[in-house]
C-alpha cells in the first residue's frame, strides 16, 4: 500500500442539510485526498444516537427503569452535558423473536442513491467510495439502557443491528461500499466510566467489536473510528496519550478475522508535548491497513503543523482527520475545518 500522507478522512456527521450538500462540499474542497466519503449523518441522525433512544422509548418491548437513577453525563472537567432516564426490557416481555427497527439501512440506501447519481454526473470521483457510519451495539446500550437486563438488550440489539447491516450489504454494491464502526462507549467502559463494569470487560469488547467487524464482506472496506467522545464539542474523557487508542487497535487486530482498511485514532487540542505521541510506537499496523490521526482542531492551523509533525517523528506514515464528527459543532466551521485539511497537506509537502 502507497503512503497515506495525502489522504484525509471524515469521520461521518457534517452539519449541512442535505447528503447532496455534503458529497458536493467534501469533493469541491478535498478532491484527490480521499478514498471514502460519509453522507454527512443528516437529518434525525443529526445528534448521533439520539434517535435510538426516541425509537427504544417508544418501542413496546421498552420501558423507563424507575429502580435507577438518571444517568449523569459529564465532560473530563465534570460539566454535565446531559441526564438520562435509563431504559429496560420489559419484565416478561417475549424476546424469542424481537428485532428493532434500528433504521441505518433506510438511511443508507437512500444516500446511496444521491451518491451514485452524483458519482455518474462525474461530480464524485469514480474512484471514492460510499461510507457508513454506524454506532457499534455497546453504544445505545450504555447510553441508554439500563444495568438491569443491559447483556440481554445487548444481545438483542446486536442481532438487530447484524439485520440492518446485512440490508446495506444486499443493496449498495459491495465494491463502492466502506463501513465504519464507531468505536465511543467502549473507550468510556475502558476508562471505568460507567458503574457496574464487567471484570472481563476488555475481552468483551474486543469480542464485539470483532464480531461486528466480521459481519462486513471482504469486498467492502471496513474500518474503525476510535472515540473519547465529542457531545459538548470537548472531550468526555480527555486522553492521556495515544496508548489506550494504540491499545484499541491492536485489539481489534489481533481478534477479527478479516481485514480492517482503514483505522482512525484521536488526538487532543493544545500542543502535548513528545511523550503524547511515543505509544504510537507500539502501533501493529497491517500492511493493508490505513491509519488516519484525528490532529485537526477548528481554528487551529499552527496547533494543527505542530501535532502532525510530533506525531510523525513517531510513525512518519498517516492521514489526518479531526479528532470526531462535526455534526454537534456550528456549521459556520465547516468552511475552515475543510481549509485546515488542505494547509496540512501543503505543509506536509514542504515541510515534512
């Protein structure tokens, strides 16, 4: 595989009204710098999985667990973003055969069909790929269900998702196709945000994550988006380092058994100094595997040449991305989010 120096990645959401908008704005500005594009995550997807839990809420299998508190959640400076009544399946509700109209291969297809008409107009490239985005299981379930019967839901809920998963696969052709799982609650769960964490919670997450991640044919791209989540536009849980993001990776390595092409790691804002980026080291990169480090930050383009070119010192060989979505930022930034992607591949021409 060639360098990766050129090339940029897009998370998923970009606050524009339209799929059409956002294939349009990502091809006019970043054409020759990309392999995927997401449509955007408009519309009700706006809030990420906000969505899941109107549709669990209203769902007859669904009721508020009143044994629990709301769920306090709170940025690494202790501001609470949001409170959350919690959700359980209800007592002696048949699950033998429940499956939720989970609604990402509604979504899917139907952006698909703006991209392919697009992609025939010649206004994307042949040669870029449709992305999807989507949340692994472990996130509604954590953000929204509650402790109690939380394995069963998950249970459930995966097999649900497997459903809608394989809809994306049936419809769009599998050549033009990128799946990205969003990688958020586990981090959290890693970093013992949430009560009542598993003993052998490492394992269980590396397990689903290769499990889902085998669910997506080998003729489709397949990639991962590790997150420390972005809601109030800062961190959830500010990284330490790169470790528990290199850590991440080498687990979703060493356990799925396809592929993955693409992988992408956050950073943080300000200028960490050398020992931030030092566990990239410890990267076990495939040789078919592309990496992208989220170093972008809104506004930023010195912070932006000064994270690039500590974290190549480290490995020399990434693409650059912003360190989550955009779809909860202001969309007066997209204009120079986009600009700073394109100064950094300058730089890296003439400086790195």
């Amino acid at each position: 595989m060639g360098s990766t120096n050129s090339l940029a990645h897009l998370v998923g959401s970009v606050p524009l009204n339209s799929a059409e908008e956002v294939f349009c704005s990502i091809c006019d500005s970043l054409d020759g710098h990309l392999k995927r594009i997401p449509d955007g995550e408009t519309g009700e997807r706006t809030n990420w999985i906000f969505f899941q839990r109107q549709m669990l809420s209203q769902h007859p299998a669904m009721e508020h667990d009143k044994t629990v508190e709301k769920f306090k959640f709170k940025q690494w400076d202790g501001k609470i973003i949001r409170e959350v009544a919690l959700l359980k399946l209800k007592d002696n509700y048949d699950t033998n055969n429940l499956i939720f109209p989970i609604g990402y291969s509604e979504h899917a297809i139907k952006s698909f069909k703006q991209f392919d008409q697009l992609q025939n107009e010649g206004k994307i490239p042949n040669n870029i790929k449709f992305q999807v985005s989507l949340p692994t299981p472990f996130a509604t379930a954590f953000n929204y269900v509650s402790p109690n019967g939380r394995d069963n839901f998950i249970e459930i809920y995966e097999k649900s998702m497997a459903i809608d998963v394989q809809k994306i696969i049936n419809a769009i052709p599998n050549n033009k196709l990128a799946i990205q799982w969003d990688v958020c609650q586990e981090v959290l769960i890693f970093n013992n945000y949430f009560p009542n964490r598993s003993q052998n919670y490492k394992q269980e997450v590396f397990d689903q994550l290769a499990r889902i991640g085998n669910l997506v044919p080998s003729e489709v791209d397949l990639g991962y988006h590790i997150c420390y989540g972005s809601p109030g536009d800062d961190h959830i849980i500010k990284p330490e380092n790169f470790s528990m993001s290199v850590e991440f990776a080498n687990g979703i390595f060493d356990n799925i058994k396809r592929t993955v092409e693409f992988i992408h790691l956050p950073g943080t804002y300000g200028s960490p100094d050398n020992s931030f980026y030092s566990p990239l080291a410890d990267l076990k990169m495939p040789s078919e595997c592309e990496l992208y480090l989220g170093l972008l930050f809104y506004d930023d383009p010195k912070g932006d040449a000064e994270r690039i070119s500590a974290a190549r010192k480290v490995i020399p060989d990434f693409g650059i991305s912003t360190v989550c979505g955009w779809g909860r930022t202001n969309p007066e930034r997209i204009p120079s989010l986009l600009k700073s992607h394109k100064l950094s591949f300058h730089k890296n021409k003439s400086e790195y």
